[in-house]
C-alpha cells in the first residue's frame, strides 16, 4: 500500500478549495472544516475515482464515501489509546500484547486501503500494512475496556483504547464499510490531531497481524 508523507499531504489538503470539487460544493457543509477540504481534495482526483473514507480523529468519527463523493455513513469509532500521528517504528512487527500503551497509536496521512483477513479469517480494511492497522467491527475484548459502552459515549475522548485500528459497529462496517471499501481498494485519510508529525515512511510488511 502507497502512503504519503504526513507533512505533503497535510500541505495538499490544507491548500485544497472545496470549490474545485466536481459537483456542488455545498453538500460538504455540515461537515467539520478539515473533513470539508480532504473530501474535496479526494474528489479533485486524488482518490483517483475509487471510495475513500476520512478518519477526524479530534472528534472519533469515521465518514465513508462513495467514489462520486456520496456520503454513504458516519460513525463514531474506537481509535488508538494514545495520541500521535506517526507510528513507533516496527510496532507492526510486534505481538499485540507487547505493545506498550505508548505505542497505539493511530497514525496520520493519506493509505491506500485494500480489503483483506484477519488471521481469525474475520473481513477487515486494512489501511496501514506497516503497522497492521485496520478498519473492523466491534469484536469481543477484556470487559474492563468497556467497548461497546465507549463506542456509545458521546464523548471523543472516551473513544481513545484500541491498538490502534478504527472499530466501528458490527452494523455500520456491514452495511457501510464492507460494500464499499471491503471489495475494492479505496483510500483513507486519517486527518491528523497534533499539528505536526514526521515522514510515514512505508511498505507491506510480510505477515499483517490483528
């Protein structure tokens, strides 16, 4: 999967002009500004015609699009415990319960999404081979996490423990994941939350794990 680098990406999307979007401009009104002016910059041809989705981080929310620019769901989402927008170096490399806490972080920047499995055979979207991160359902974990509870708050920051994946509800990654980014290759944006991040320097790791 092809990934840019967090700094060229932020600089192309923050001078993107919503105006230059096929279409009308105004059916991105409603949406936060960052979320606005990376769907347009999507639809101005970086997407290249395929769906996209776009992670706001700030607000836990993932939005799924189709390939004309059609909003097709919004969600919350469980992301990454930690802030940050750069993955820790080989923390794709890692087995799950060896990463610190530190380390879970869901990175920044523009993947080229592809669908993909587990290795439980579960469907999932993988976005960042690298670091083995994906868009999936809600699946069982430790009570203690309290997941299914945190997906329903109405607040961001309760939205902050997975290892790092974008977790949505069973219904919506059905529904509105799978048929759109579960059967062809799209692209996610993940907007970023710190202001500042290095180079998402990038490549297929052997074997994706999650």
């Amino acid at each position: 999967m092809m990934r840019w680098a967090l700094g060229a990406w932020m600089a192309v999307a923050g001078g993107c002009a919503l105006a230059s979007a096929p279409n009308s401009p105004s059916r991105f009104e409603s949406f936060p500004t960052e979320v606005r002016r990376t769907a347009g910059l999507a639809l101005d041809g970086d997407a290249r015609g395929r769906p996209f989705a776009i992670i706001d981080k700030k607000a836990a929310r993932l939005y799924v699009f189709h390939a004309d620019g059609r909003l097709a769901g919004a969600s919350p989402a469980l992301l990454g415990l930690a802030r940050g927008d750069v993955s820790p170096p080989g923390v794709g490399q890692k087995v799950l319960s060896g990463i610190p806490p530190g380390e879970r972080i869901t990175p920044a920047g523009r993947f080229d999404s592809e669908p993909g499995r587990n290795l439980k055979g579960e469907a999932i979207v993988w976005f960042d081979y690298e670091a083995a991160l994906a868009i999936h359902r809600l699946r069982p974990a430790p009570a203690a996490e309290r997941r299914p509870q945190r997906l329903a708050s109405d607040e961001a920051e309760d939205k902050r423990i997975s290892l790092g994946c974008v977790v949505v509800a069973g219904a919506f990654y059905d529904e509105v994941v799978a048929p759109l980014l579960g059967r062809q290759r799209g692209v996610v944006y993940v907007l970023p939350e710190m202001g500042e991040g290095g180079p998402l320097a990038g490549g297929p790791i052997a074997a994706p794990r999650l």
